[in-house]
C-alpha cells in the first residue's frame, strides 16, 4: 500500500483505452495506488492492466457497472484506504481533474466530490436522450434535496472513509448509481460539493443512452429507486 489514496476503475472490455488511462495516472499521479476492477470482460483489459501495473479485482462474469465500484469500495475498506477516487476506464474523464478532486475532498469539509462535465467552459454534447435523463434526475433530487446537482449521472467522484462505508452496504445498486445515491447521501446528512472537470465524448460511441428501450427501462429503475430511498428507514 503505497498511499492512503486509492483510484479504482471499473472496466468491461476497455481493452483499446484503460492501458493509456493507467498510464495517465502513473504519470501524474506516481504516488496513488491503482485498481482495476475487471466486470467479466471478454477481451484483454484484465491482462493489459495488471501488464501496466494495477492491482486487478475480476468478477467471473459481468454484473453490472453498480457492483463493479462496490467491489472498488470493498477493497478499499478491508485495506484501511481513507480517500477513494473512481475514474472510468473508457478515457473520458481527463486525468488532470484527479488532483483537484483529491484537493478539494482533504482540504474542505466535504465528504463527496462530484466532477461536472457542466459546470467548466467546455461545452459536453450529449443524446438527447441522455440530456433528458440527466434533467430529469437534477429536477427530482432539487425537489427532495434543495441541492442543485448539474451532473447526477458523474462517474467521476472522490470520497472519503465514511462514505465508502455507507457504499459497501446491501442497498448499493449493482447497475446505475446515479441520483438516488445522491439523494440517499442527502438523508444521510453527507456533505456534496461539485466542481468542474473535463470529459470527452466516448472515442468508441459506446453508451446505452443509444438504444430507447434501455434507456426507459434505466429511467424507471431510477425512479423507482428514489422513491425506495425516500422511504428506507437508515
């Protein structure tokens, strides 16, 4: 254990990317301890990573994106991490933002940072499926938090010990923890702060906010999971 700092990174089939995203961090960020977690992947991404020097965690076939960063959670609190970064393993986060989440989660008071692709000077073009989804879920968690969230769908987050304990608990969703983790947070008094990060649009046009049935059934699974939460006695 190098730090007390973890960057864990779920991937399924990121075999053409996560070499130059560990890569990246090394360059940057020599210092911080790496893990892959690798969701059953059919391709090379668990080779590729260990061959770059992550620790990697593989599941025997793919679960979901959800249980990948429980697995990521996990390992950090059986190893005694007190600060964990989560990237995903596509290249589209910019690797520079890695510092000023971690500076911004030791040095306030906060227990969550979320890096916003909205908030910055850059302009991120989305579907315009995925931008309904993603007004949507800022319209509900205003409403029940009075917390103005511009990215509830951000995978890229720092956290501290405490949160990582609240995220290795049963009712962490395996698929998309989105806004009804953030609004869980909120009932549970954990302090948010946003800051701007840099993303890029995903080289491989992979996304599921392509195909309609998918997305509908992940709006009603949101949904639906907000209001378990609103209701779940903690």
């Amino acid at each position: 254990m190098c730090s007390n700092t973890l960057i864990i990174i779920p991937s399924y089939n990121e075999g053409n990317s996560i070499l130059k995203v560990i890569t990246s961090i090394r360059n940057y960020y020599s210092d911080i301890d790496i893990v892959v977690i690798d969701d059953g992947s059919t391709d090379d991404t668990a080779i590729i990573s260990n061959k770059a020097g992550a620790v990697v965690l593989s599941h025997p076939f793919n679960i979901g994106y959800g249980a990948s960063l429980q697995t990521g959670y996990k390992y950090a609190v059986y190893n005694k991490y007190n600060f964990l970064i989560q990237i995903d393993g596509d290249g589209q986060h910019d690797i520079k933002g890695i510092g000023d989440l971690i500076r911004n989660l030791k040095e306030g008071s906060y227990d969550v940072i979320l890096g916003s692709r909205f908030l910055g000077k850059d302009h991120y073009k989305l579907s315009i499926f995925r931008l309904f989804g993603i007004k949507l879920f800022r319209l509900f968690i205003y409403l029940l938090t009075k917390q103005k969230i511009s990215d509830p769908t951000t995978g890229f987050q720092a956290m501290n010990k405490k949160v990582l304990k609240i995220y290795t608990k049963d009712f962490f969703p395996s698929d998309y923890p989105d806004a009804d983790v953030i609004i869980l947070l909120s009932k549970l008094d954990i302090n948010i702060k946003e800051i701007p990060v840099v993303m890029y649009p995903n080289r491989e046009g992979k996304s599921m906010h392509k195909n309609p049935i998918t997305v509908l059934y992940y709006l009603f699974k949101m949904i639906l999971s907000i209001c378990v939460t609103l209701i779940r006695k903690d």
